[in-house]
C-alpha cells in the first residue's frame, strides 16, 4: 500500500517550495520488491530520498521517499510518480485509472493525481470562520500577533510589499488608524509571551477603511519588507485607542490553527504598548491572510567612487534603476547596497559637478556586486567680458557680476572694466546681473557651451541724480545771482525703515495728531502708531511682514487727519516710494528708491 493516495500541494509562490513525504509499505505475506520509481510531467516537481534500489520490502517493512513542488511560472502543474514491483505490476501516480495486475499474485495498483499551482501572492488560511481578529473594534483599543510558519508561507524568500485581510463588518468605518509589524522568528508558539515590536519591522502606520459587507481590506506598505530567511514569519496589528467602539459584528474571516500560534487582547480602559506588551491571552485563531509578494534571494552592492586623482569622492548619490535602492558614498568613497533582488540593473552615480556615470550589472542571488568606479569633474570654461559707462564710453572699474544657475559664481571689473570668471561649469544656462554705483543694472541669460564664453561689451546707463540743498542770493551790486549746492550723491540708493524701535515715530520722523483719541481692543491707536501682530475679525491674523513690528492706524468715529513724515532726503528724478501694504492698513514697511 502508498500513503497518501493522493496529493495536491496547493498554492505555492513562485520562487518557494513545498514537500511532500509518500510511504510504500508491504502489508501482506512475503517480501515486496521495489525495483523502480520515477517521475514524469511537470519539470516542477521532483523526486528525492529514494530508498536504494531494488529494495527489499518484508512484510511490515515500509521505503520513503518525496516529491517537492517548486513552480517557476505562473499557474498549474501536474506529475506523474510511477512504481514498478517485482511482482509485475505497477503502481501509477498521477494517471486518472487504477489498473488491475493480471498475473497470479495480483495486487491493487494506485493512481495518484500529484497537483500544484504557482502563484505571486501567499494566501494562509480558508477563512471558513470569523472573528474579531486582527483588530477588534467592538473594543476601543486591540493588539493581536500571530505565526506564519516557514510551511505555510511554501518556504518563501523575497520581498513582502502588502497584505490583505477579508473582512465582513456591520458598520461602515472610515479612516481607522492601524499599525502592522512584520518580522522573522524561529518561535512556533506565542504561549508565553509576545514578541514585542522592538523585535519587529513597522511596515504599514496610516488609516484605513473598512466598509460594511464583505470586503478585501489591502495594505500597501509604503517600503518593502524582506524575508531574507525562508523561516517563520510574525505579524502584530495594532488598533491604537479609539474615543468610541463599534459593532460586535464588525469581523473578520478567520480560522482555528494550532493552540497557542496567536495572542489577543482588547480593551476599552487600557492602551496597549506594542513595544512593550504584556497583556493579552493565546489562542489558535489567526486571520485568513494573504501577502503580496515578489520572491526570490537577494544579491548586495557595494563598492568605492574616486575621482580623477584618485582620491575618494564622498556624497556620491548611487540609485539602482530608479528602484527603492539607493545609497551615498562616505567619506572613504564607500557605499553598500543590501538585500536587492537578482535582477539586471543600471546603476547611476552622480554628484554635483561631476559627469554622472550609469553602469549596467546582473545580479546573481547571494552573490555581492562589486562596482568601483572613477568619476570625471564636468568640463569648466572661463565667463570673459567688458562693463562700460554709457556716459564716457570707458570700462567701469568695480562693477560686480554675477551668474546664478548649475552653481553661483561672481567677479569684480578691472580699471578698464574688464572681467573674467574663471571655472565656470560648461553646457549650463546660467542667469546674470550686473550693477556698478552711478548706474542702472542689467541682467539677462547667457547659454555657456562647451567652449569659453566672451560676453562682449555690457554698457551700463548712467543715472543722473540730481544735485540737492540748492541756494540762490542776489550779490551786493544786484547784479548777478550766487548759486550753491551740495553734488549729487550716487550711493544714495534707498531708504527704508520697519518700525522696530519702542519710540514712535522713529528717530527723524515727525508726526501730526488731530485725534487723540484711546486705542481700541487691540491696542491701535487713531493715529500713527506701532504694534505687533492683531487679529482683524473676519480678515483673520494681520502680521509684520518682517520683524516684529508695523506701523498703521485704527479708523474712528472722530475726525481724523493724520500724518507721519519721514526725514529730509536727496529725491532724484527716477526715485519712487514703494510700501507693502495691508489689508485695511497703511504701509508696515516704506522704502524710498533712488
């Protein structure tokens, strides 16, 4: 006789494995003669541990050997084990008949169908039961943990990027904090104690919704978690304190495992500690559950990134084909990349200012890349020009130049108004400014190509201020007319004050009051004053806009006519008054350009 007769090894993941013992025993007179056993059909599934053959079965005597499942594409397989006896007949796996021997010594032949299905998503459980696990919401506050042994998982390596539970809920939640943590244990049994999670990965921390009915309620994790170890895996789902509970019939499909394989605990009163438990009581309910999936070993890169002179380049940024792999070089140049599935990949490294290099690898399961790569500086050209004075048609000594783009740089003319920008990085557009006292700036793009760029002659317009304090008197013999007056100043640019000082007005202003008057809730007066930050109904906080104070006044009732003065200054033609303004208020902050 073989045990058992038949054999369907269910959902396995790609990349995973699953086995299955079969026993040939000799439960009559004499002694049975194994002469061969072999496999046909799926390529996936294989024969191991077979006894030495021809084998001698006595009676009572028993031979075992295995088949194990391990699918490498999508979908169904079938097999067929065949046993050949000395006693003529032959014992079929996997053939749909059972056949008859027609010899004198006539046994019964057995035909087993061997199965198995291939699939990229892990289901444990059937789910023929419910209840109020992984999270019970008929109580404010639930931890749960569970075991998912290495069997039920088909020995799986990979990437676990999300789960699914199936739920079947009375109410209709939305929005319901949850927190998941996964990890690896050699543990069977959660009998004594919880596994805190400290000892865990979070890999799900957000809401999620759980309408009313039956439903797939799916995790997405935010990073992959790796299951490096194709052991058992734990899970901990946490419903954090809630102000309310739900349902008892808010539950979840479920079946019963072995004891002791799960730990619950809920509670309206008390707030659960997942990094540190110790509530809660064992049980054999775990959830029917479902991982997505992406199986396989993993490979490691590494390596050192050096420039030209050979010295080692920190800050290199390595991304492996816009993959969530990444990592930046020490300042020993080094960098390490663990735990990447084997794959080919385009590794890119880039820095600022050096030319970015992508590398292309294959990688092998348990196998560590080793990538040293040299990194180029970007060509650099040299930025040349001339600043002149559209006055005099001479070079502009002192004027500054600057460009803002792939990075900043500036110069300063020479006496003839020459300029030359050493080092700039080549095949960038880049943004210029150019101003010197006395005259207007400009300010355009250049486009830096391969080669130095010469800008040409950049003429500034002058700004012809105007002359200021002037005074006539007619001399003593009437006639002729004296005039004085102090030189235009050109550096007389703009002034500016924020009304930061405890006096008001400031220093050199003046004021003219006509309403005297109290100030009002918020502390503004009828007339020209400073505070702080106010909250006008129905406009909300009105705020400096910087510093700590402004300036304005409060309408009233009364007459007003009120006015603040700045100091005496130097007003060229071109000069404007700008402010920022407020709604409802005056200007916090007044500037004068000339």
């Amino acid at each position: 006789m073989v045990n058992p007769t038949a054999h369907n090894f269910g959902d396995v993941n790609l990349g995973g494995s699953r086995s299955q013992n079969f026993t040939i025993m000799n439960a009559g007179g004499g002694t049975l003669g194994i002469n061969n056993i072999e496999i046909s059909g799926s390529a996936t599934m294989s024969l191991s541990n077979l006894p030495t053959l021809p084998a001698a079965l006595n009676t009572g005597d028993s031979a075992v050997f295995t088949v194990t499942y391990t699918p490498t594409s999508l979908g169904a397989s079938t097999a067929t084990v065949t046993i050949t006896d000395d006693q003529g007949t032959r014992h079929v796996f996997g053939g749909r008949n059972s056949l008859r021997s027609t010899n004198n010594n006539n046994r019964e032949t057995h035909t087993i169908q061997l199965t198995g299905n291939a699939v990229n998503d892990i289901t444990v459980g059937t789910g023929t039961q419910t209840a109020r696990m992984p999270m019970d919401f008929f109580y404010k506050n639930s931890l749960y943990q569970n075991i998912y042994t290495a069997d039920e998982l088909s020995n799986f390596v990979g990437m676990i990027t999300g789960l699914k539970f199936y739920s079947q809920f009375n109410s209709d939640l939305t929005g319901m904090p949850v927190k998941i943590w996964l990890g690896s244990t050699t543990q069977t049994t959660l009998t004594d104690a919880w596994i805190p999670a400290t000892e865990l990965t979070l890999v799900f921390d957000g809401v999620m919704d759980f309408p009313s009915g039956q439903n797939v309620i799916s995790f997405d994790f935010p990073q992959p978690y790796m299951h490096l170890d194709g052991g058992n895996l734990v899970m901990m789902v946490n419903r954090p304190m809630d102000t309310q509970y739900y349902s008892s019939s808010d539950l979840f499909k479920t079946q019963t495992g072995t004891a002791g394989r799960a730990r619950n605990a809920y509670s309206d009163t008390v707030e659960y500690d997942p990094l540190a438990p110790t509530a809660g009581t064992a049980t054999g309910i775990f959830p029917m559950t479902t991982f997505v999936v992406i199986p396989g070993g993993v490979g490691h890169i590494t390596g050192t990134v050096v420039g030209a002179d050979s010295n080692p380049l920190q800050g290199v940024l390595v991304n492996v084909d816009n993959r969530p792999y990444s990592a930046t070089t020490n300042a020993q140049g080094q960098f390490h990349i663990a735990n990447v599935l084997p794959a080919n990949y385009a590794v890119t490294f880039s820095r600022h200012g050096y030319v970015t290099q992508t590398v292309n690898i294959v990688l092998e399961e348990d196998e560590t890349e080793v990538m040293n790569v040299t990194m180029n500086l970007m060509a650099q050209v040299n930025v040349t020009g001339t600043i002149l004075a559209s006055d005099t048609g001479n070079g502009i000594a002192g004027a500054n130049i600057n460009l803002v783009g792939y990075e900043n740089y500036s110069g300063t003319s020479t006496a003839t108004g020459a300029f030359t920008i050493p080092a700039v990085f080549a095949n960038q557009s880049y943004q210029y400014s150019i101003s010197a006292a006395g005259y207007t700036s400009t300010s355009g793009t250049i486009n830096v190509g391969a080669t130095n760029h010469n800008m040409g002659n950049v003429t500034l317009t002058e700004i012809a201020y105007a002359p200021n304090s002037v005074h006539a008197q007619l001399n003593d013999s009437f006639n002729a007319i004296n005039l004085t007056w102090n030189a235009p100043d050109p550096n007389a640019i703009e002034i500016t004050e924020g009304f930061e000082a405890t006096a008001f007005p400031p220093t050199g202003w003046a004021q003219s009051i006509t309403n005297g008057g109290p100030a009002n809730t918020l502390g503004v007066l009828p007339t020209w004053c400073n505070f702080g930050t106010i909250n006008i109904s129905g406009t909300g906080n009105v705020a400096p806009t910087e510093g700590t104070k402004q300036a304005g006044l409060w309408w009233d009732y009364e007459h007003q006519d009120e006015w603040l003065m700045t100091p005496t200054f130097n007003c060229p033609p071109d000069a404007h008054l700008a402010s920022i303004p407020m709604p409802l208020w005056a200007a916090p902050t007044m500037i004068i350009t000339m």
